[in-house]
C-alpha cells in the first residue's frame, strides 16, 4: 500500500489515480480513509457515477451508523421531492 500512497500523493488530482487508491483503501477495510478519497474522487468527477457508487460503498462498509444515517436521508428527500433513492441496508 505504501507504494500506492507514494503515487497518490504524486497523482492527487488524476481521477482515475484517485478512484484505484481508493477502491485499494476499501479493499484494505479501511472504509474511512477511503470515504475521504472517494470524496475527492467525487470533487474531481461530480458527473461520473462511479465517484459517487463508491462513496457509498465506502459509507455502507462503515457499519449501521452509516446505514442509519442514509435511512434518515432517504426519509428527508422522500419528504422534500416526493420520492427518495433506493438503497439496501
């Protein structure tokens, strides 16, 4: 993994650099850190499903606070648009 850290850091702002750190992050069950990568991924390609499909893979591997918390968010859009994303907890 350090390798890949040393390329990251050289490769930061290369979205598909940031997208395998951080499928290799989650892969490593280190959901957290790659939230945090997947969310710069997300910055960097707000268009591309794939930023925001691994995000939640990376929140949904974080346990039922993160599951709770989506259930919260799917009731708050549900009442403010009249629908809500799907998902499964």
């Amino acid at each position: 993994m350090d390798i890949w850290s040393k390329y990251f850091e050289k490769n930061g702002e290369n979205f598909d650099a940031v997208t395998e750190y951080g499928l290799l992050l989650l892969d490593a069950g280190q959901s957290k850190a790659a939230e945090q990568i997947f969310n710069k991924a997300v910055a960097l390609g707000p268009t591309a499903y794939t930023s925001h499909y691994n995000l939640g893979l990376a929140l949904l591997n974080q346990g039922p606070q993160v599951c709770s918390f989506l259930n919260s968010f799917r009731s708050i859009c549900k009442r403010r648009e009249g629908h809500a994303p799907k998902h499964r907890t």
